[in-house]
C-alpha cells in the first residue's frame, strides 16, 4: 500500500451542529504498512485540529481505544493491513459513549460501572503472621487472563447491552474485574459482591454474544468471566 | 432476583420445548389423521389439559421475560434518542402503549384458551 485514504470522525460540540467525516491521505512509509496511530498523527500533521487521545502507544495504557473499519480496538498496536479495506480506513470514536471532541469519548459512565463492582482486594482480616497473605500456585492461576486488563473500554463499548443500558449492565471490562475479585482467595466479600449483581441488568444483561472477546486488545477473554460470575451466583441460589 | 428469573426463563423454556415435542410426537405417532375421536379424546384429557395450561403460562413467563428486555433495550429514551431526540421524551408513553398491548395479548389469549378449552 503507498498511500492511504483515511477517513476520520469530526465533532466539535463547540462549533458543529452535527458530526461529520474528513478525509485524508496518508503516505505510507516503506514498508508499505504502519500502525493506526501512526496515520491517525500523519492527519494531524495535516490538520493540526484533528483531537484524539493517546499516551504510551505500546499497548500498555489502554487510552487510544477507537473504532476501525467497525471493529474496536487500540490504534497503537492495531496495523493498517488488519483492519483497511483496500487502502480505505475509517475511524471513529468507541460507540456508546458520549463524545468530547473528534475521537476522544467521555468514560465517565464506563469507569461508573468500575467503581460499582469495588475492583480492590477487600479483607478486614488482620494479618498476625508476620507475611503478606499468601495464595497457592493454583490458587493464583486463577487470576490468569483477569488482572491484565488496561481498561482501554473497547469491550463495554462494543457490547450492545452496555450501550442500550450504560447505567445498568456493569459491562465486559467491570465484570472482568468483579470476576478477577471473586476469584480471589483472599478477598473476603465474594458473598458481598455477587449479592451485588444479582439483579436483572447487573450480569444478566450479557446475552454471550462475546463481541467482547473478539475486540479484546490484551487477548482477555471477559466473556468467559462472565459465565464464571453466572455461575457462582447460581451456586448461592 | 436475577438468578432466579435465570432459572424460571430456563425451566419455561424446558416446558415449552417439552410440550411442543410432545405434540409434533403424538402427531405422527398417533394416527390422528384417521380419526377424529382419537384426537379429541386426547386434546380433552385431564393430562393434556394441565400440560397445555403448563404450557401457556410458561409461555407467558418466557415471553414476558423476554419483551422486558425488548423494552428496556429498545423503548428507552436513550435508545429512541439515538433515532430521534424528539421522539425519546415520549418514550413513556411507546413503554406504556406496549405494556398495555402485551397485557391485552395475554389477557385475550388466556380468556380465548379459558373459554373454549379448559371449561
């Protein structure tokens, strides 16, 4: 691919009545390929407004969560090649949540949803044994593939129950991090939390359709730790 | 409250599936198609009767289950936004009209199975 056509979402609640696409081409380097983030900065060479959110961009901060060709995901380590069609790219911001200015969203009602499910270990227990509160190999392998989220937000938002109801369905990236808390032995509120979203919207709004493990930029599987919470509530009844 | 709508949408859906194999089960197994009596005999058995009625309440916990998802998803004020701003501010009223022409199709169906089937 020489050059790329990319098309990128535009809003200004300050300026613009309605939401509209500009397009840009991009030169693409020798290789042929680079990643979104790259061609994303190439388009503020060109328009210094273009406003999108970006902090390591390796992957580790989870802030340039967007939306490509339809599919969402981390535009620093997302390749032109995977997600353009031809030499066409699209991108917008996550669905679902309200959008600041061009490609940044408003996480507000996304991190709402991380403070319900209390995501730190909870455990009033003193500890007289002079070490910190061990687990068995075992044990921790359970927390395997639940502690790596970077809460980039690109599976609540791709998750139709999360955007019909923000305030009342946790969500993939919360329940992956309620699960991660249950999971953990030496957090001592499982009974506490899982009473916590027992009601008909918390959990039980996930259909397991699993759009959000097939966006998951880390590889995580939030759907499986969903069906892991349904089934410990069925296990208290 | 979760769980347990969880266990009775399952358990109405196993009545259901249950009563409609049963059905299509008797239908070739049975040769209703010869006579007449043999299957107004059955339809009218005190076993059948108590399936069927089984049957249609499940049917109607299962499919009341299911359209308050419809409605919470779809006749939000959130969700009717998204087509029209004007239109989500009379989301209530959408919510209401649907709820009362829900109530109507079970009131109607129950009154219609009552009266010609069960009496």
């Amino acid at each position: 691919m020489k050059e790329l056509h990319l098309s990128l979402y535009r809003f200004d609640p300050e300026k613009d009545q309605r939401p509209y696409m500009s397009d840009y081409v991009i030169e693409m380097n020798d290789s042929g390929n680079m990643m979104v983030i790259d061609a994303i900065r190439k388009a503020q060479e060109q328009d210094s407004t273009v406003t999108f959110r970006r902090s390591c961009a390796q992957g580790v901060c989870g802030s340039d969560g967007v939306n490509m060709n339809g599919q969402n995901g981390l535009a620093c380590i997302t390749a032109v090649s995977d997600v353009a069609i031809g030499n066409k790219l699209e991108v917008r911001p996550l669905p679902g949540l309200p959008v600041i200015k061009d490609l940044i969203v408003d996480m507000k009602p996304f991190y709402d949803q991380y403070e319900k499910v209390k995501p730190f270990l909870d455990n009033d227990e003193e500890v007289t044994t002079g070490h910190e509160r061990l687990q068995s190999p075992k044990e921790r392998d359970r927390l395997d593939g639940l502690y790596e989220c970077v809460l980039c937000a690109c599976c609540s938002t791709s998750c139709p129950s999360f955007w019909w109801n923000p305030e009342k369905f946790v969500g993939p990236a919360a329940l992956l991090q309620a699960y991660r808390f249950i999971a953990d032995t030496r957090d001592k509120q499982k009974a506490q939390r899982l009473k916590k979203l027992d009601d008909a919207f918390s959990v039980y709004r996930c259909h397991g359709i699993m759009n959000c493990t097939s966006v998951c930029p880390k590889g995580l599987n939030p759907s499986k730790a969903i069906n892991e919470i349904k089934k410990e509530l069925r296990k208290i009844g | 409250m979760g769980t347990l709508f969880w266990y009775l949408q399952r358990l109405s859906a196993v009545v259901i599936l249950s009563y409609v194999l049963y059905v299509a089960i008797s239908f070739f197994v049975k040769p209703y198609n010869i006579s007449a009596a043999i299957w107004s005999s059955d339809i009218d058995g005190i076993s059948f009767k108590i399936f069927s009625t089984l049957f249609l309440f499940s049917m109607f916990f299962h499919g009341i289950v299911g359209l308050k998802a419809v409605e919470d998803d779809y006749l939000s004020k959130r969700t009717i936004g998204f087509v029209s701003s004007t239109l989500s501010e009379f989301s209530l009223i959408f919510r209401i009209i649907f709820r009362v022409f829900v109530a109507m199709v079970v009131l109607v169906t129950t009154y219609v199975f009552v009266l010609n089937y069960l009496v």
